[in-house]
C-alpha cells in the first residue's frame, strides 16, 4: 500500500509540475546547452516555405490531391547533395531547427513536413490517416521535384526512417536515390510504447484534446528522450505549436491507430506494408549493392536507452540490409536530433565525406577502364 501510496503521489507531484504556467522554464535553452555551438534556430526561421501538389491513393481506393509542405535551404555549393529531412510520427520539420546551420554547409537541405503534420494538408477522412499515404505522397514529391537521383540523401528519424525506405522500396526499379540516414528508426513490427498504445482509447484520445500541449510536447518529449535535462526549450515549443496545429493532434492520434493495427497484424502472422518494408527494401538496396543500379549506402544511428523503438531494430536491419553504418550512442533516446545534435552532425559529415570519396574513386576507376 504504501508503495502504491507512493507512486501515485509521485505521479501527482509529476503532473503539477507539467500543469505549472512556467512550464517552459523547467527546460533549458538550446544556448545553455551547447553555449559554444550556432544551434539557436535562427536560421530555421528564415528558411522559406513551399508547397506542391501532389495525388495518391487512399485505402478506399480513390485518388485525392493535397499540398506538401516543406522549407529549403540552399546555401550549401552547387555541386553538393540534397538532404531531404523526415520526421517522425507526431513531429514536423521543426524537429531539425538545432541541425540546419550544421548542415546547411555539407547539402541543399529539403525539410518536409508529411500529410497532416506541420504544414503540409490533410483531408479529414479516415482514409487519409495511413502510413501508405504518407509514404506514397512523399514518393510523389520526390519525383515530381526530380530529387530521384544519385546525390540525393533521404534522412528520416522514427517513422520517417520508415518513410525513407519505404520510398525507396516503393520506386523500386525506378530508384535512383543513393544514400539513407536513419536516426533509430521504426521498421519491424514490435510492441508499441504506451504512448502510441493509449491512441486507441476514446477517453484518451478525448483528454489529449483537452489539456495544454505544451503539457502534452513535455510530456511525450520526455517520455522519449534518453536524459530529459537534454530537451532544448525550443523543442518543446516547436512540438507544441505543431499539435495546436489543425491537424497535428489528430494526425497523430490516428497514425498512431493505424500503426498498432499494422503492428498488430503483423506480430499475429500476417502481412501488411510494415511487415513487409525491409525486405522489399532489402531486395532493392541488394540489387543496387551488386551493381544493377546506383549503389544506395545507409548511415544508422540510435542510442542504448530508445525506449520507443527499442535497439534491437537497429541491430536487425544492419544484419539485413547490406552497405549499413552503425553507431550506437549511450544514454540517447528516441530522438538523436535533439539530443545529440552535434554528434548526428559530425556523423553526417562523416558519411558524405566518406561515400561522396567512394563515389568519385568509383567514377575514376570506371573511366580509366
């Protein structure tokens, strides 16, 4: 009893500190946490906006159109690849603010925003809320961009590392994208955190809607993170803007239901689009690894205390998938870019630099046969 007594008045001490109207002042600023770095943002905001139309499929098979949102930045040389960022289930593009001025030097950034979340539209069906539609319509811009090439970078953390190479393996034959870097990202099906779990209760789901979100971005940034005293007051902002967002909340909430139905299916046996991601991808990434079309490199990162996509998801797919680098960074949670945003960027560089050499050496060797 006691015990119990105990937790739950830790609970509750717990939840008024979330409920407390200084909330944002529990959390340090990205400059009290890396004082000697440019990762203030600032350059995020100046990023401009675009939009395009693009049309996919629904699961009741009509076609619909919606606008893709994404921001770019182009202050990297002519001649340098494009890094086209996704992220995660519930996030946007916002998720990348403490990255951009790391990386803007090394690549022509492309920071997307999946239907539904940030900016980009979502239609209030059911059917749009799917993890097909997500990837079939960032497919779509890919092409329409003419992003399917060789020096494209398709970067992905969670879902969007399942969007990156679920895109990858939907173009198939047509692809023509040569490198993938994946922070911890979602690609078997596994048990879900709670977090997802708890989606599919209606009192839940109902409550979410009622409480502050930035009571929600502390709560779900905390709960995947490896060490909450790393949570930049600036990502907890962003998260929260983007659930006060039409659609953020709501995307959220149903993707979250469509993927413990797909998890669901596929740990009873059966087979969908998640239990079938990595060895579509696998086939495609082997065939490009023996030669027949653009050698596709990957770069994985995760950390040892993901509490949402638990390690061994990693460690699965650099045992399938070939050409993978992995490292694996202690005390880091699901979201390496907040985290330990000059280490994913040392890595990224590394990356590049080292395929990007592959590259030419190849080319060299080509023309002197």
């Amino acid at each position: 009893m006691n015990s119990a007594f105990s937790g739950l008045w830790s609970g509750a001490r717990a939840l008024a500190r979330l409920c407390d109207p200084d909330l944002l002042q529990q959390f340090p600023t990205a400059e009290m946490l890396w004082p000697q770095a440019p990762l203030g943002g600032r350059l995020f905001d100046r990023l401009p906006l675009s939009k395009e139309r693009v049309r996919v499929r629904l699961a009741n098979g009509r076609s619909r159109e919606l606008a893709l949102a994404w921001r770019s930045c182009d202050r990297a040389d002519p001649r340098a690849p494009t890094l086209v960022l996704i992220p995660g289930l519930g996030d946007s593009a916002e998720t990348w603010r403490l990255l951009v001025e790391a990386l803007a030097p090394l690549a022509r950034l492309v920071l997307v925003d999946p239907p539904g979340f940030g900016r980009s539209e979502l239609w209030p069906t059911r059917e749009a809320f799917r993890a097909e539609v997500l990837r079939d319509a960032l497919r779509e811009l890919i092409v329409q961009r003419g992003w399917n090439r060789p020096s494209t970078i398709l970067l992905g953390n969670s879902l969007g590392g399942a969007l990156a190479l679920g895109v990858v393996a939907a173009l198939g034959p047509r692809n023509r994208i040569g490198r993938l870097v994946l922070l911890a990202p979602a690609a078997y099906p596994q048990e879900l955190s709670f977090w997802i779990r708890a989606q599919r209760l209606p009192a839940h789901a109902a409550f979410a809607h009622l409480v502050p979100k930035r009571m929600l971005a502390s709560v779900a940034l905390r709960a995947s993170v490896g060490d909450p005293r790393c949570v930049a007051r600036e990502s907890v902002e962003d998260l929260a803007r983007h659930l006060e967002r039409p659609y953020g909340l709501r995307a959220f909430q149903h993707l979250a239901r469509d993927l413990a139905r797909l998890c669901g299916e596929a740990l009873r046996g059966g087979s969908n689009i998640l239990s079938a991601l990595v060895p579509k991808c696998a086939r495609t990434l082997a065939r490009t690894a023996s030669g027949e079309r653009v050698p596709l490199e990957v770069l994985l990162l995760h950390g040892d205390r993901d509490r949402v996509v638990p390690p061994w998801v990693a460690e699965r797919l650099e045992l399938q998938m070939p050409r993978v680098e992995r490292h694996c960074w202690r005390g880091v949670g699901h979201l390496p870019q907040l985290e330990r945003p000059f280490e994913v960027a040392a890595a990224v560089q590394r990356f590049l630099a080292r395929t990007e050499a592959a590259s030419a050496s190849a080319g060299d060797a080509t023309a002197a046969g």
